[in-house]
C-alpha cells in the first residue's frame, strides 16, 4: 500500500542558517492513521508540515505525498492536502462565508457542491449565526474554528493538524476532536496533528513522532514512548505539610540521585530504580521524625517521555 506521507532522508535548510531545520527525517505514515508530532519550540515540525504540503521544497531527500510530490507542477496533490496553520490566514475585512467561498475556489471547488457541508460544519461548530460578520469582529476561538471548518473542505485524504486546538476552550477542543475522529471513521481520512497539549495527542494519536534540532527522535505509540521514557514517578505526601522542605532534602540526598520537585505540600519523585529504593528512604524518613501521609505511584504520561526525551530546559 502506498503511503499517506513518506519521508526519505528529508533536509531542509534556510540561507543564513549554520544548521539544518530539518535534518535526514526518515518516516512513514499509513492510509487512515492519526500521527502526532511533538518536539519543542524550533525543533522543525513546522518546516515538516511546509513541505509535506508544498509550501516550501526540500533541499536534500524526498517526501511524497499518496506517491505523488506535493510541491508538483500541477498543484493537484496540494488541494487534497487540508491544513489547519498556527495563524489562520483570513481576509479580515470579508465575512466569514465570503473566506470559506474563497477557501472553496482555491481548492478547486465548487460552492455548490460543497455548501451543504459547510453549512453543516458551521452548525457542529457553532457559527452558524456568524456568517455575516466580517470576519475580524469574530473572537480568536472563533476564527480558530472557522480555520478548521476551512481546513475540512472537500473532505481531503490528508489533513495537517498545526495546533488545531490552540485558542479553544475545553468545551471546544473535544468538539473538535469529535469531529476529527468522525472525519477519519466516515472517510479514513490521515491526519498528521502537532499540540503543545501533549495530552491532546497521547488521548488522540496511533502513533508519534518525536523531533528535536530537526531529527527524528521517536517514532512509536504513545503508551510504548510512556512505558519506555516515561519513568516512574512517586507523590510522598508528609503528615505535617512543614515537613515538605525536611523531605524534599533529604530524598534530594539519594544516590545515585533521584528527581525531586516540591509543590502543594507533596514531593515528586523519578529517577532510576526509584521504586525500589523510595521505601527505604521513606523509613529513613521516619526515624528522623519527618511522618510520611502518603504515598501515590503514578502511570508515567506520554508527557513524561516527551521531557526525557527532549529535555525539560525546553520550551513547549
């Protein structure tokens, strides 16, 4: 089966840059998948996102979208690509059903043929009452769900999630994920989502992939990154909350060290081995006077793997 999105040595480099924004990428993407894309703040996924829609040309390697290049002369695969960018790119002085006529037109649409489900969308994402109002009088959520609506056109086999959430509410971020998930049941529709909600992508995505300084770090299923990277972690809650500082010295005394961070009258652990060797440190604990309350072993997160894998000096 030929893949959604395949990637072959991917490098990109901008004039000026003493280092690659992307850098030997190499990865596939099936038919029907939901793949997230993490990596902090400069790590390239926005360059990634550019050029598996056509926007901007490799320097080195090949990405092929469905087997065809998405950056071709014809511009055919660019319109079956759904992008849904950080910054919604409107015409501020037209109303919002005049900037989804336009999206229809670039995309070769026609207006007709796709105004029942637009007027569909609308409604599932309440702006039906909207259409009229230019469209820089509309909220920032607003114009985030009008972004996506746009991104939805002609039900294209790909879409490219970049922070479809951000400026949402809770309310309307899940509306969105239910959308996007009735989108890939109804039509398998691939879609390549990046978040810094990483709990957004862990709930919603088969698989991830992890970048950093424009490299592939990871590729694999969010429970498996978790179980891998994640790290065990521990909350010890003292009996007397001004025993917090005791605690949180001495547990920061171990060795080899642990991790430990304070907040909320509790201290949170990781490190290697540290299940193990908590009990005795927590016994040491008590000869010195310093109760322990409780004590809560947590699954490791997705987000946990993410800071070991990335570094939790990052941004995003």
């Amino acid at each position: 089966m030929t893949p959604a999105v395949h990637a072959d040595e991917l490098v990109k480099r901008y004039d000026g840059m003493a280092h690659d924004a992307v850098s030997r990428l190499s990865f596939a993407i099936e038919p029907g998948e939901v793949i997230g894309l993490l990596g902090p703040n400069g790590a390239g996924k926005t360059t990634l996102i550019k050029m598996i829609c056509g926007a901007t040309v490799p320097t080195r390697g090949t990405v092929e979208v469905f087997g065809a290049d998405p950056a071709g002369p014809t511009g055919a695969v660019k319109r079956g690509i759904g992008v849904v960018h950080q910054s919604g790119p409107f015409d501020m002085m037209l109303p919002a059903l005049d900037n989804l006529r336009t999206a229809a037109r670039y995309k070769g649409l026609r207006w007709r043929d796709v105004r029942r489900q637009v007027d569909d969308l609308l409604t599932a994402f309440g702006l039906d009452g909207k259409t009229g109002q230019l469209t820089f009088t509309l909220s920032g959520g607003e114009r985030r769900r009008l972004q996506v609506i746009r991104a939805l056109l002609g039900d294209p086999p790909l879409l490219l999630l970049d922070e479809p959430s951000a400026g949402l509410d809770v309310g309307a971020r899940r509306q969105v994920w239910s959308l996007l998930h009735e989108l890939r049941r109804r039509h398998g529709t691939t879609m390549l989502w990046t978040s810094h909600y990483v709990e957004e992508v862990e709930r919603n995505c088969r698989r991830v992939l992890v970048v950093d300084h424009g490299r592939l770090v990871e590729f694999a299923a969010p429970r498996e990154l978790a179980e891998r990277f994640g790290g065990q972690v521990a909350l010890v809650r003292p009996e007397r909350p001004q025993d917090t500082d005791a605690l949180l010295a001495l547990l920061g005394q171990a060795q080899p060290p642990l991790r430990v961070t304070t907040g909320e009258g509790e201290v949170e652990v990781r490190g290697q081995g540290m299940r193990a060797r908590l009990p005795a440190l927590l016994t040491r604990a008590e000869t010195l006077g310093i109760g322990i309350g409780a004590v809560e072993y947590r699954t490791p997160s997705l987000e946990d793997a993410f800071l070991t894998l990335v570094g939790a000096g990052h941004d995003g």
